[in-house]
C-alpha cells in the first residue's frame, strides 16, 4: 500500500513538474523582428533563428510556403561581408542585410528560387532577415531603416 502511495506521490510530482515546465516554454515570447520604416510605420515579422553554421546553412530550403509576416533571422557573431544563395528554396525571397547597429544596409529583392548566384550587398553586416519575395517592397522597406529585436538571445551566436 506504502509503494502506491509513493507511486502516486511520485507520479503526482512529474506532473506538477512538466504543467511548470510547459507553461514556461508556452510564456516565452515569440522571436520577432521590427523594423520601422521611414514614415514611422512599424513592420511586424514572426521568425525562426539561424543562431548556429547548420541553422544558417538549412535556411529556407525546401520550404513551400511562408506568410507575409514570417521569415527567418539569420545571426552571426560578428559583422562581415555576407552573401547568400537560393539553392533548393522554392519561393522567391527579399534578404534583407542588417548591420551591427541595427540598421538596413541593404535588400536584395525578390531572389530566384533555386539559383546558386551568390546575393550580397556591398556594405558589411551581422544579420540578415529572409521574408517572402516582396514583401519589403510592398511594406516600404528600404536601407536605412531600423531594426529591433524581441525574445532574440544573441549570446551564443556560433561561427
């Protein structure tokens, strides 16, 4: 009878345990980037982070679909001359290069889909945000916009 008691005290415990843990993954927030545009509207993107070498090289392959406000923030520990390309991604995107100071330095819009031509801009940089091809075009982004981030670790950031 003891060991049922226990038992149950035990399982009781784990569940208590993983309601705790559920709730706080449920409470972080969702990564997002904002960007304000010139005319001081702000633009909203829900997105997946590219914090590690194997993230950065998956990227958007082989996605089929991305809503207007989602995309894909690509971290890199340092500021530097980036390029990027579309090999196996079906949809057409808008990269968007960001520098160390949270500013758009440059916009490559509407990339072919599986082209394996290298995309950059001729200013360095340390972020770079992947949106539906566009997209920046249709909601007036432009270089020299700012940039800001939410429920964004940047510690950790892997070569």
């Amino acid at each position: 009878m003891r060991r049922l008691v226990s038992m149950a005290r035990t399982a009781k415990q784990m569940m208590c345990a993983a309601l705790v843990l559920v709730s706080f993954v449920a409470c972080r927030p969702q990564p997002r980037v904002i960007v304000s545009t010139r005319d001081g509207t702000e633009r909203i993107f829900r997105v997946e982070i590219a914090d590690t070498p194997a993230k950065r090289e998956l990227g958007l392959q082989f996605r089929q679909r991305l809503d207007d406000d989602q995309g894909m923030l690509f971290l890199f520990p340092d500021e530097r001359p980036l390029s990027f390309w579309m090999k196996d991604t079906p949809l057409s995107l808008d990269i968007v290069f960001i520098g160390s100071k949270r500013i758009i330095v440059g916009i490559v819009q509407q990339a072919v889909p599986f082209s394996t031509q290298p995309l950059s801009v001729p200013v360095p940089s340390q972020f770079v945000l992947e949106v539906k091809g566009g997209v920046t075009l249709e909601k007036g982004m432009a270089s020299g916009d700012s940039v800001r981030f939410e429920g964004i670790d940047l510690n950790g950031v892997r070569e």
